[in-house]
C-alpha cells in the first residue's frame, strides 16, 4: 500500500512547477512557436534583490519563458529597488511598517498582483511571514526560494545556522 506522502510525490514526479524543463531538447522554443503565453510573475522580495536579478537574466537568456509583471518590495532602503530599475521591473513598495497587520500586508500585495495580472508569485528573499490570505489567494501558485526553515532556522542565514 502506497503511503499518502508518497502517493502526493508520485502525483507530482512529472509536474514543473515555475516552467517546463527547457534545457535539453529546446522546449522553450516549441512553446513560444505554439504561441504559448509567458507566465506570469510578481515577485516580493526584501533585500538586494541577487534572485530577482537571477529570474531577469533566466528569462533574457530564454531559459524561463516567462515576464516580470511587478516586484513588490517591503523596505524602503530595499537595495533592489536599484537592480529593479537598471533592469526596467516594475516596482512597488508596500512597507509593512504600514499595515496594521500582516494580513493587511498580504491583502495590498494580492491587490497589487491582481492590478498587474500575476499568475505566479516567488517569494525571492521575502523576509516577511505570510498569512493565509495571500497562500489562499495564489493556491499551488507561490514559490519561496529562500533558504529559511521556520522556526527552527530564521533569517538571511538559515543553512549556516542548520550546518552549525
């Protein structure tokens, strides 16, 4: 009998989540002459911004199909507002010092990935927890690429606080 954490890996051996598996036989050119759409991406992100500016060069190179609808950022001394404009993203500053809750936060940021047609939201160094209200918003749709494990590892530095 097949566990249920296996049956849910089995489900999803085959699945791409972010865009199909382009670098070997050239999908990502079969998918732009069947006229398949770019995804869709906003991205958050709370600091220098090394991954936004990794999803900007994949997706120049063609090795994502995908656009950049808007960057929300939290901080306004966020260092990648500058990656951000030399790159020409879109941004948007939603400081969470301003909101009264985090569920507050997380409801501006849905408006603002709805304003701006989001279909998939990466969380590229996002140093805020989110809520409910934003996971539910986006199911199956949010992809974090920080490295933190909560509570257990927090932080900017979560993999060296867990080999410590």
């Amino acid at each position: 009998m097949i566990s249920d954490a296996a049956s849910k890996n089995q489900k999803f051996a085959n699945a791409s989540l972010v865009s199909p598996d382009i670098s070997a036989d050239g999908l990502l050119s079969a998918s732009v002459s069947r006229g398949i759409a770019p995804l869709k991406l906003g991205i958050m992100a709370s600091g220098s911004g090394s991954n936004v500016e990794a999803i900007a060069q994949a997706i120049a190179q063609q090795a994502l199909h995908a656009k950049i609808q808007v960057l929300v950022y939290n901080k306004p001394e966020a260092k990648v507002v500058e990656r951000a404009d030399r790159l020409g993203i879109p941004k948007i500053l939603l400081n969470h010092r301003e909101y009264a809750s985090r569920e507050a936060l997380d409801q501006a940021i849905i408006d603002t990935m709805h304003q701006h047609q989001v279909e998939w939201v990466i969380m590229a160094g996002w140093m805020r927890v989110v809520t409910q209200v934003l996971i539910n918003a986006f199911p199956q749709r949010i992809l974090n690429i920080h490295p933190s494990l909560l509570p257990s590892f927090p932080g900017a530095h979560a993999i060296e606080q867990a080999i410590a």
